[in-house]
C-alpha cells in the first residue's frame, strides 16, 4: 500500500496550497487510493479491526467505506510524512 501511496504523491505537481493543505491532500489521496482497490484488497485492510457500538444498525457497505477511509487516511498520513521528513527543496 505504501508504494501506491508514494507513486501518488510523486507522479503529482504539486501547488504550495495543496502541500500547506495537509489534511484535505490525505483525504483527497485517501479516496483516490479507495476507489482504486479491489473489494478483497479493502477488507483485507480492515479484516483485524474490531466494530466500534456506533456502527450498530449501519449499513454494512457504508461501515466498510468508512473503517477503510480511516484507515487509508492514517497510512497515507504516515507516509506523506515519511516522504516530507526526506525531502528536499530546490
């Protein structure tokens, strides 16, 4: 997953704006990555995590998307700032 995430970010020019802007660029990268995966890619994502109460009389599919967004947003989060930590600017 996270050399899917890093070919993103890369094959991106990316604006001042759009780096100052971390949270909407990992929710934006987030769902690009979540609507390229694979159903069996999405619950192997999230197969080990447990079902929090609030998800109680929730549609299944809307449960699924939004335990996969979380967890695509905390592992594009992480490796956007691996890549940032490395970085250099020209």
């Amino acid at each position: 997953m996270n050399e899917i995430i890093k070919q993103k970010v890369l094959a991106k020019n990316w604006t001042f704006n759009e780096i100052a802007d971390l949270n909407r660029t990992i929710e934006n990268l987030a769902t690009d990555v979540y609507e390229e995966m694979k159903l069996i890619e999405r619950f192997d994502l999230i197969r080990e995590i447990r079902i929090k109460e609030t998800y109680v009389g929730e549609v299944f599919e809307d449960v699924v998307k939004q335990t996969v967004l979380t967890s695509l947003r905390a592992e594009v989060a992480d490796t956007v700032r691996n890549m940032l930590n490395n970085a250099t600017v020209n």
